[in-house]
C-alpha cells in the first residue's frame, strides 16, 4: 500500500477502516469464484469451536 507520505497513526487507521468497513462489503457483494471445497470434500479436519459443541 502506498504511504503516500501519511504518518504512521493515519495510515494504521486507514488500514483499520478498510478491513472493518471495505473488505467485509466486497466479499458480500462480489461472487466467490474460487473453486473451495465443500465441507463434504474438505481434506482437512477443522476443530469445532466450543461454543457450538
């Protein structure tokens, strides 16, 4: 990311901004077009959380 020159403070608040505000909008509003597997097809055994056990 370009700095353009902005102290630290403003461009970590920036940074904040954009994961909180931005990204979270995007991957609700753009497609997933990456072939991820299904739960079904997941290779990898995931740990259930606490909290839903």
């Amino acid at each position: 990311m370009d700095s353009a020159g902005l102290p630290f403070h403003r461009k970590s608040e920036v940074l904040r901004l954009t994961a909180a505000e931005v990204l979270p909008q995007l991957r609700h509003e753009l497609p997933d077009t990456l072939p991820w597997p299904s739960a079904a097809e997941d290779p990898v055994p995931r740990p259930v959380p606490e909290a839903a056990r």
